[in-house]
C-alpha cells in the first residue's frame, strides 16, 4: 500500500472509533439514567431550556437583555451539570461518566491537530509509521517470501537470528505441507516490529503459489466484513461468509480492530468456531499475549485463539527491527 492508502484506511479507521466512542457514551448515558431517572430529567430539562432561550435570544431586542438571558442560561447549565454529578457519585458513578471518551485526548479521535491548515495528530503519524514500517505493512507484499527473507537483519545477540530462523522453518513447512499440517492453526504473537506480519505474508503467498485459495485480511478489515454482515439485510452480503469458507485464512494484526458491543466478540467467536468445526487452516499475527487475548476477548475466544489441541502458537521476542 501507498502511504496515501494507509492514510486512507487509517482515515476510516479513526472515524470508526469516533463512531464506536458515541456509541459507548450513548450507552453509559442509558445505563445512568435508568440508575437514577432524575438524571435523565435534568438532561431533558437542560435541553428543552436551551432551547427555549434559542428561540428567546433570537426575539430580543436589547443587548443587555440578550447577555442576561444567556448569562442565565449559563447559570442554570452549571447548576445542572453539578446536579448531575451529584447524583453520578450517589449512583457509584464517577463524576465524568457521561462526557465524551477518547482513546487520544489531544485529537479526540480525529487524527487531526491545529486550526487550518491541519497536521496529522502524533497518534496518527505513529499509527501511519507502524503500518508502512511494521514488518512492511502490506506495503510490496509480494516482496514478502521465503526466498526474500534475510537472517541478517535479525540481532544476533539473545538468540534473536536463531529464534528467529526457527520459527521461519516452522512456518514455511507449515506453507509447504498446507493442508496436510501437523497443527491446524498457527498462533504468531510477540510485540511490533519483529517481524509477524513478514511470516504471515510469506505463508500466504507459499501456499497461494502452491495453488490454495487462501484469503488474507487485516483485523481491521475482518472487522469491517462483520460490522457489515451486522448491518446488512441483505443474505448476499458475502464478506463475513467468506472469511468463514476460506480453506485457509490468515488474519493479521489481530486486536487492532475495532470493539464494537455484540460484534467483534460475537463474531470472532462464531468465525473461529466455525472454521475450527470445519477444521479448516487459520493463521493469526497478533500483538497481544494470552493473558491480554483474555482480557480483551473473554474466555471464549481466547481459549480458541490458544487451543493447543489444534494449533501451535509462536512467540517472537527480541529488539524491534524498526528502532534498529
Ligand atoms: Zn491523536
């Protein structure tokens, strides 16, 4: 991908997670309001009087009377907002449950900072940087093979190159004896930058040169196939289908997606259940360890992504290649 592209793809990535915070505060609001349903009468109250002062302002005359009025108005907010706060600490709520959260404070999420002309906020730069840098993104995939790989860019020191080429000579047998595997899944894990998303390229291609049908996706973009197979009325919605059909599916940078309420959850289950009943081939590259995978997923999931009964899972440590 161009950096243009991954601007792009990072571009709706952020806007997701604007969406996914709206959804999440929407959500902490309902929660508040059926603890205390005093609050959501404050909150209704606080609406219809801004309102109201709207249409007022907007009637009067005299200065001086329009700065009383939204002198008033800015009065009664303040009242408002501490008696909500009040009644947030008496339900066992923080005080701030019903802002807005973000995962970057600086941006609030956009990517952007600054007035016009705007730059790219240092969360997003970062992102952009990993997703071009790290293990090259999907960035000349097709440079990504076996053949290309470079034991020499690997430190030699703490065993990094050994450890290394050992996991490479595990994955391309893997690649080789596809769909004749010793294990049916291969778990990838270790932090960015040393070199996941390379192997799960060069299976990809092994097996796709040895004439598989395999499908490769992002998380990123896993998730957007069942965001949209939620959304969809449609039967002939086929993306999260596909995933599940693929003989063998290669999921990158897996936890980097989105978590939406009754989606991401619900249908990483369902997607690696299915496939393990069917027994077909899954490859996940992911930065999280297991005690993370359960946190972030639940029991359910996690103990799919690290069943031992049906793959092996590969730890990649060392230095970050990046800040070599
Ligand atoms: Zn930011």
């Amino acid at each position: 991908m161009t950096r243009a592209d991954c601007v792009r793809e990072l571009l709706s990535e952020y806007q997701a997670r604007r969406a996914q915070n709206e959804r999440e505060q929407d959500a902490r609001i309902a929660e508040a309001e059926r603890a205390d349903p005093e609050i959501a009468r404050i909150r209704e109250e606080s609406r219809s009087l801004a309102f109201d002062a709207l249409k007022r302002i907007m009637t009067i005359e005299s200065e001086a009377e329009r700065r009383a009025l939204a002198e008033q108005m800015r009065q009664r907010g303040i009242f408002n907002n501490g008696e909500i706060r009040r009644r947030l600490r008496a339900a066992g709520f923080p005080e701030d449950y019903l802002e807005p959260r973000y995962r970057c404070e600086i941006c609030k999420d956009t990517g952007y900072v600054g007035d016009a002309p705007a730059r790219f906020c240092d969360c997003f730069e970062a992102e952009l940087r990993r997703r071009m840098h790290e293990d090259g993104s999907m960035a000349g995939t097709d440079e990504q093979r076996f053949e290309r790989f470079d034991p020499s860019v690997f430190p030699e020191e703490g065993g990094q190159r050994a450890q290394m080429l050992a996991i490479r000579r595990a994955c391309e047998d893997y690649a080789d004896s596809f769909p004749h595997t010793k294990y049916l899944n291969l778990l990838l894990t270790g932090s960015g930058g040393l070199g996941k998303t390379f192997l799960l390229n060069c299976i990809y291609e092994r097996v796709a040169s040895r004439g598989f049908p395999a499908v490769r996706v992002t998380a990123f973009r896993m998730f957007e196939a069942m965001r949209r197979q939620h959304m969809a009325n449609s039967p002939d919605e086929r993306g999260f289908a596909d995933l599940i059909a693929a003989p063998l599916l290669l999921i990158d940078d897996l936890g980097s997606e989105p978590m939406m309420r009754n989606v991401t959850v619900e249908y990483l289950f369902t997607l690696l259940n299915e496939r393990m009943a069917a027994r077909r081939h899954t490859v996940i590259a992911t930065n999280l360890d297991p005690v993370q995978l359960n946190e972030h997923y639940g029991e359910r999931v996690a103990s799919r992504v690290l069943d031992r009964s049906l793959g092996v899972a590969m730890r990649l440590s060392g230095r970050d290649l990046r800040l070599l």
